[in-house]
C-alpha cells in the first residue's frame, strides 16, 4: 500500500486571482492577504480588519471594530504533524469556519484552543458570531500567503435567515473541490463521524459501459488461488459484488496520505468468493459508483496474503468455495487499477455469475433466530430516533454516528428493533422518516434470554446497506417476503400507521439486565461505578451528541411530578434564561490554558452547563385505577420484543404494529381501587437536614424540547428530520418560517419527574429527571407495583378492558410513583443514569434504573 506523497499542496498554495474581479485582485496579494481596498462598494469588515493585521507589527489584533458576522460553515480536517508549528501539540482534527460579513465570505482558521466549541456544537452554522481577536498564519514556503485565523469569539443566536449571495473575497476559497486551508489533505472529513463521505471530491457518475471482451484474457478466482505466489502480472478478474462495506478512514498525523481511505468488497464468480480491498484515492472515485449486483471486470491489481484476523461475511450461495487465503488489491498506482462495470445485458449465462441470495427475514420469525444469526429485514417505519454518537475509544475523538428505529412488516404485533450505525450512506442515514418503506441487508440478532427482560434487537454490521428509495430497481424485489410485505401495504389501513409513528427524543435502550451483578458484567469496565463527585466531569466532557450510561451509588431524597404542560412552559423559560446567557457564556479568552478552563466550570455554577428549569407549582392526585407503567420516551412502547403473544392478537392475527404495545398478564386486573389524595411532591427528612449544608448540588433534571419524542406529521417531515439529525457542516436557508419544536404533540402524556439523590456521604447531590412511558390514549397500559419495577423494562398485557371500565389518568399514574418512591426513604441505591450532549449547552440526564439491595448482586 503506497500513499499519493506527490500530490500539490493543499491550502493557500492555491490561491489565485479572480479574473471576473479585478478589483479584489489588486486589492490583495497572491495569498488572499487584504492591502488596501478602494472606497468603491459598502465596506467590508473582513476586509478592515486584513488591512489592520498586515499592518500591525504584533502576530495577533484585536479588531478596531467588532461586528457581528454570520457562520455558513464548519469544516474539519486532519492536520498533519508540522515539526515547526506555533503552536505546540494541536489535537488530531483541526476546523476551517467559514463567515460571512454581508459584504464578503471568507474561510478562516479557527485556534485550536476553540476546538471543544465545536466538541459542544455551540460553534455552529446559522449563528451569529463576534470575533474579538484574530491572527494571520503565513505560509513560509510561499511569498505573501496566509491566512486568517479566529483566536478569540463570542457565539451568539441562530439567525432567521443569512444570504448565500455574498461572494468570497479570495477566489481560492471557491474551487473545486474544496480543500482545507491547512496542511497536505485534500479534502474535509465529515463533520460528526469519518465514515460518510463528505464533500465534491466523492465522485458519483461511474456508469456501465460496453466492453469488448473476446481478446481479453480473464481467471477464475480458484485458479488465481493456485497460482498467484508464483505470478508477477495477473489477468483480468471478471467477478459480481456480493457485498459492499462502510468506510474506513485510517488517517493519521504522522502518516502523509492524501485521501486515507479503504474499503472491502466481497466479489464472486462461479469458482469462489474473495476479499477485494480498495485504497486510497480509488475510494473517493469509487465507491459511490459501486453497488453491490454489479458486474466488474478488473485488470491490472495486486493480490496479497489476507489478513489472518479479518472475518468475512458468509457466501450469499453456500455451495461458493470462500477464499481466505489471499486478497485482491486495488490501487491508484502500483499498479495503476483499471475498473469497468459491464452492464448487466452484456452478462452471458457462461459465465456462470452467481447471483445475489438474499436472507429476509419476518418479525414473526425473528423470535425464533439465534444470536448473531445474519438476516435482511424489509418494513415500514413507525419510529426514527434521533442521531446519537458513541466513542470508538476511551480518550479517542473519534466517533460512531447511530440511531435506532422501529421497523412493522404486518407479521407481528411487534417491531423490528435495529440499531442502525452509519452505512456510508449519508443521503439515506439523514434522510429517513416515519411512514418510509426501509430495506436494511445484513443485520445481525442480539439476544439474551437469561436476562429479564429479554433481550433482543438488530444490529447493522460492516455490510450492512439501507435502501429508502428505487426498490424497484433492487434484485431483491422478487424475493418472496418482499411480495408479501408489498401486498400488505396494500391492504392495510393508514389510520393506526399515522397514529402510531414517533420521531425524535429520548430512548432508553437497550434494557439493562435486573440485578446490578449482571449489569455490572455486561459493561466489562474495571470499575462500574462512578463516585457521585465525579459525575459533573463525566457530563461535561461529553461531546455533542455523545450518548453515555453511568452508575451512581446514592439515596432518593426528593420526588416531584411535572406535568406534560409544565414542562413544557419550563423548556421554553430555560431557553429563554439560555439564550440571555450564551454571549457571556461563550466568551473565551485565547491564553487561558485548558485546565483554567476546566477550573473555571467547576466554579461558575450549573448555569454554564445548563440552565435550571423554573420550579412549577404544587397541585394533587385524584384517586383512580391502579396501573403500571413503563419507562421510556413514549407511552405503549416495547422495547423489548417477547415470543409470546396474546390470545386477542392470535384471534384477530396481525395487523399495523403499534409501537405502543403490552402483554398480557392473567395475575393483573384493573378493578379499581380508591386512593388518597397526594401531593405531587415528597421529600425525605433526610433531605430537610442535609440540603443547605451540601458542598454541591448538580442540577440537571431539566426537559429540553429535543428529548421529548413527537407524533411525526408528514406534512413537516423535512423539519422534523432535521431537528433530530446531527448539526449539519453547512448552513443551508429554510424554506420557509420553521416552526417551533414544541408546537408538535408528545408521544408522552405523563410528563416527567425531579428525583434528587443524594450521595452516601452526604455531601453531593443531583437532580435528574424521569421520564415514564405512559399515554392516555390507549387502555392497555402496564402496571406497576414500585418505583422499581417501573424502571425496569419488564411489562406486561392486563387482561382486556371493557368499555365501562375506568382509563387512569397521568396523575392517577404519578401518585403511585411517588408513593413507591417513599418506599426507598434512606435505602441506599444504585441509580443508573443515561447521559446526553444535546449540544448548545443542553445536557439531559435522565435515571433509567434503580438497582435496590435486594437486586444488586
């Protein structure tokens, strides 16, 4: 494997005269450094302040004016190690900000020193922006060349709107493709993960084309097998891809690659199935062309031993020999690959090409399929949670990017459950919706049926692809359990389906198992718990997005019920309080070192981490019929599928899946039972004694709008989508006036609880909320006895209402929690809480379990 040494530099080297301006030409030097401009035009602050820098004898100004500027672009990149850097150790990504004055666009270079703005997506397009401090980076290998770099900003507001129309005032920051100011790279990563292909330079109109095949000679795969130790050049490979996989970025600082890339390829003919490997810049010309079904003639590769420790996927036709022996190579160079895709009316039956199997898979069956057994699903979606990010590494910066949704096919009562990491398919993986037709290939099962609950999910593995549009187009449209899912869409009614579909907010899943022991097995850490003084660090050092699950040894002190209404005057009083903060807030000084920045957060107060949601005001329970309930982001929901269905469904037979479903249970009724009146509140006298001499109390039981899941409505599907998608790199104009997230009804009709605990040691506390999965709007809701097993995912069917029965309301709900939560009065605890970057300063975190005595071990 060779890397493209010899490639032009990237950055400022390229920058050039604008022949349609000449104006901006002679008013800068080759570089894009401003030195004088002339009165013609409205002024440019970008502009003053290049000709105040290059007139200053100091490395670094501060502008003369400051002026708000709007952000259009975040952009990053690998930077790689430059011995003679000013600034010593840079982190491994660096950021290009793109602004814009209204005069004049420019790409800037944003201090590394800034970088954790962005971790924290407080840095990001749409906002208003005040830059305070600026230097220039020269390049010293060229004459007059450098570049503006942001040292010291104030983050303001999103703005309404921001005009694309203003030009760049340097030229170079307008080809294509685009590339980073700094360094040797090519081209920007994307923004949240480096699996997606990002940016111009991923090349997608590779087409099938005639080929002439009678004077070229071609091998079988089995015959190269045998033969290729002692060849030094290999005759053409004529071969159909079996499977595609994601992205590989392998960049590294020390390593000068240009484009860092790699990707498998599972191809076969009639001999066998082999491994082909796609390097570097081949990626980027590739592998959006590439699909799996095509036929590809290749020449001029290289074959190399395999790797021992890389698992390939099974044979689509088992009866395939599977080589494990050696592995295809394709490069740029060394030798320089030739790639044909021949069009599939040009493939002859002599060939004897095997064709794509594909392994479908009902809900109905899934049941019954072992762990990590390999399967194809095809559905509608009824939910589409939000992106989430998970490290790779512990103290790594990088990320996988994922998501889980629901998938009914009218098989079961039940949903696929699917854990759905990026594909290298970004047009998709930000782009799917409810009420979408979904294909997903090569999930794997995730099961434990030891645990209680039961276990049981799908995950997508390095082949996995989804399809959301042009099935028609795909092999696997005659596959059987296709037809059949194609004929229930067309039976089936639309009702329920708009009902039932959910977008967005906080999902609780997986489950964790019932006793702390298992739990504690299950993350395979040195140390599950985390001391409760650790806990403020845990959560500020999280990254936008980043989703993490805790364990904290503490008391219950305090329960409070907030309504769904409450909470919601609540969510908007904090943005307000946030929005009346953030400039001041934002403000970052350029010598302070990163641990005076870590100090000043422990000292500022939970203001800085998030804004404390106004208290609401007291009220009481009525008395009702007692019920359990479930958590989760939404009432009906399961979770976690079981094998077992109720009579009433095996009656009547399947039918549009709701994603609010329970079991049923013949030890549960639903007589109702009369109750006191209870306030909506309890605290501890343990609590009344401690609670002013803590040394600190973490506050972090607020609701955000983007943690409540919503009915989706296809008439705002593009907001709605991208309300729940990752921050995007560039700015892009609404369409028309957004409206405003909380405008959109809760898939949730409880609302939420306060619960303060308090450490062993009494010296700390935290609030945090919960969020029960309860809804009025469907009699089946599952009972619960404690505030235990109502934390806990098992649940359960009561057995069929009948019209004159009584539903319970959400305080009736509410009051049983708060009474069970009086139970744990000075027991001690073990809280699992699951936390979340929301980005903007927002953090939720919200308690999953609690594990008692009784079920720690």
């Amino acid at each position: 494997m060779l890397g493209e040494l010899d490639q032009p530099e990237a950055g400022p080297s390229h920058a050039g005269l604008d022949p349609q301006n000449p104006e901006r030409n002679r008013a800068c030097v080759p570089g894009g450094v401003i030195r004088r401009a002339g009165a013609q035009g409205p002024t440019s602050w970008i502009q003053k302040v290049l000709e105040q820098i290059t007139d200053s004898p100091l490395e670094w100004v501060t502008p003369s004016e400051v002026v708000p500027v709007a952000v259009l672009a975040v952009q990053r990149y690998l930077l790689e190690d430059e011995p003679r850097d000013r600034i010593p150790k840079p982190p491994l990504y660096c950021y290009d900000v793109t602004i814009s004055d209204g005069v004049y666009q420019e790409k800037c270079y944003l201090d590394p020193r800034l970088n954790f703005l962005v971790y924290k997506n407080i840095l990001k397009v749409g906002i208003e922006m005040k830059i305070s401090r600026v230097s220039c980076l020269y390049n010293e290998k060229r004459i007059g060349q450098g570049i503006l770099c942001i040292d010291n900003i104030q983050c303001g507001e999103t703005l309404d709107t921001i005009s694309l129309a203003t030009p760049f005032r340097n030229s170079a920051h307008e080809e294509i493709p685009e590339r980073p100011l700094r360094g040797g790279k090519s081209h920007y990563l994307a923004l949240w993960n480096n699996e997606d292909p990002y940016g111009d330079i991923w090349l997608t109109d590779k087409q099938p084309e005639e080929y002439n095949l009678n004077d070229t000679k071609i091998i079988s795969l089995s015959h190269l097998e045998m033969t290729w130790n002692n060849r030094r050049n290999f005759p053409a490979l004529l071969v159909r891809i079996l499977h595609k996989s994601r992205l590989k970025y392998y960049g590294k600082p020390d390593k000068k690659m240009i484009e860092p890339y790699q990707t498998f390829l599972e191809v076969a003919d009639s001999s066998g199935t082999v491994s082909v490997i796609m390097w570097n810049a081949l990626c980027p010309e590739w592998y959006k062309s590439l699909r799996v079904g095509l036929v590809l003639l290749l020449q001029d590769y290289s074959v190399k031993k395999s790797y021992p420790f890389r698992l390939q996927p099974l044979p689509v036709d088992p009866e395939i020999k599977l080589i494990s022996t050696m592995e295809v190579c394709l490069n740029l160079r060394d030798p320089p690959t030739n790639i044909t895709i021949i069009p599939e009316k040009q493939v002859r039956p002599e060939w004897r090409l095997p064709k794509l199997n594909y392994r479908f898979t009902t809900r109905s069956e899934l049941d019954d399929m072992p762990e990590n057994q390999i399967c194809d699903v095809i559905g509608i979606l009824v939910f589409v949670g939000r992106v989430q990010r998970i490290k790779k590494k512990e103290n790594s910066e990088d990320f996988w990017s994922y998501r889980w949704i629901h998938i009914a096919d009218g098989t079961s009562e039940q949903p696929f459950i699917v854990e759905l990491f990026s594909t290298s398919q970004p047009e998709i993986f930000e782009n799917i919706y409810p009420m979408t037709y979904f294909v997903c290939t090569q999930l794997k099962v995730v099961r434990n049926n030891s645990q209680v609950p039961k276990l049981l999910y799908l995950t997508t593995t390095n082949e996995s692809r989804v399809f959301i549009t042009g099935h028609r187009d795909q092999l696997y449209i005659n596959d059987t359990k296709v037809k059949n899912f194609i004929h229930w869409t067309k039976t089936r009614t639309n009702s329920g389906e708009v009902k039932n579909t959910v977008i967005g907010g906080y999902y609780p899943y997986p489950p964790v198992p019932e006793t702390f022991s298992k739990y504690s097995s299950s993350i395979k850490v040195e140390f599950p718990l985390t001391a409760i003084s650790e806990v403020r660090k845990e959560i500020e050092d999280l990254q936008y997005r980043e989703q993490k699950r805790i364990a904290i040894q503490g008391i219950i002190t305090v329960i409070k019920y907030i309504t769904h209404s409450t909470a919601t005057e609540s969510s908007s009083a904090s943005e307000n309080l946030q929005n009346a903060n953030q400039r001041s807030i934002s403000q970052v000084a350029i010598r302070e070192s990163q641990s005076q920045e870590q100090d000043g957060k422990q000292h500022q107060g939970d203001g800085a981490v998030r804004p404390q949601c106004p208290r609401s005001t007291r009220t009481s329970l009525s008395p009702t019929t007692k019920k359990r309930i479930l958590q989760g982001p939404f009432a009906k929901l399961v979770p976690v599928p079981q094998p077992e269905t109720s009579a009433q469904t095996k009656r009547n037979g399947p039918s549009m899946p709701s994603i609010f479903q329970y079991r049923e249970n013949a030890s549960t009724s639903l007589q109702g039972k009369a109750r006191k009146t209870l306030s909506n509140r309890w605290e501890s006298q343990l609590w009344r004694e401690k609670k002013f001499g803590l040394r600190d109390h973490l506050q972090y039981s607020c609701v955000y709008p983007e943690s409540i899941p919503r009915k989706f409505i296809l008439g705002h599907k593009n907001f709605l989508t991208q309300q729940y998608n990752s921050q995007p790199a560039k700015y892009r104009p609404p369409e028309e006036k957004p409206p405003k997230l909380g405008d959109f009804k809760s898939a949730r009709s409880l609302g939420h609880f306060e619960i303060t605990i308090l450490g062993l040691n009494h010296e700390i506390a935290i609030d945090v909320a919960f969020l029960p999965m309860y809804s009025s709007e469907d009699i089946r809701t599952s009972q619960v006895d404690t505030l235990l097993s109502c934390m806990n995912y098992s649940c359960a069917y009561p057995q069929e209402v009948t019209d004159w029965e009584r539903v319970p309301g959400s305080r009736a709900i509410a009051g049983d929690i708060i009474t069970a939560a009086t139970k744990l009065d000075k027991v001690h605890v073990v809280c699992i809480l699951d936390i979340c970057n929301l980005g903007n300063r927002k953090v939720e975190v919200y308690l999953h379990k609690i594990y008692s005595p009784d079920n720690t071990t």
